[in-house]
C-alpha cells in the first residue's frame, strides 16, 4: 500500500431533528479549525450528493501521509470529534483512499 498521500472521505446522513444552521455552524467553528491544525492536513471539501442514493454529506480531507492520518485517527480528540458528528449525524461511513498510480497526473 502506497503510504504517501492519502484521503480520508466521511459520509453520512443529518438526523432529522438537527437544525441545519446548527451543523454549519459545528462544521465552521469546531470541525474545519480541528483537521486544518492536525499534522500533514492538505485540505478539506464537504459535499453535498445531488444526483444518487446514501450519504447525503460526503466530507474529504486530504493528509500529507498515512503515518499522519493514522496518529490522528488514533488520538482521543478525534474519538471526541465522532462523538460530537453523531449528535448531527447517522449512517457515518468512513473510507481512506492511496492514489493507485494509474492516473495521468
């Protein structure tokens, strides 16, 4: 496994009882600040399905290295962080994604 540049995508469903003012302002406030100061943070995207069943929110964070993602997901301020998504959230799904090397660029 490639073990430089990885992705890591969330998805999930907003419950039905949250106020989507209140997940926004989570999102802006807590979630983006927390993975922009986490070690080899690149970026993050949120996006929304508009074409498509499942997860209404796709979330993509891009991380400099698999070592890195790996001691971020390991920590407990990220155990903390998905306790705080599921007070929002259901059907959360997470997939982390190495380049296969196979495309152009």
């Amino acid at each position: 496994m490639q073990t430089g540049h990885v992705q890591l995508l969330v998805s999930y469903v907003l419950a039905n009882d949250v106020e989507e003012s209140d997940y926004a302002d989570w999102v802006r406030g807590v979630a983006i600040p927390w993975w922009q100061n986490q070690p080899g943070f690149r970026s993050i995207r949120g996006f929304y399905t508009v074409v498509g069943t499942g997860a209404r929110i796709v979330v993509q964070i891009d991380i400099d290295h698999f070592a890195s993602l790996t001691q971020i997901l390991a920590s407990k301020r990220y155990a903390d962080m998905r306790r705080e998504l599921n007070r929002f959230a259901h059907d959360i799904d997470t997939r982390i994604l190495a380049r296969t090397g196979r495309d152009p660029d």
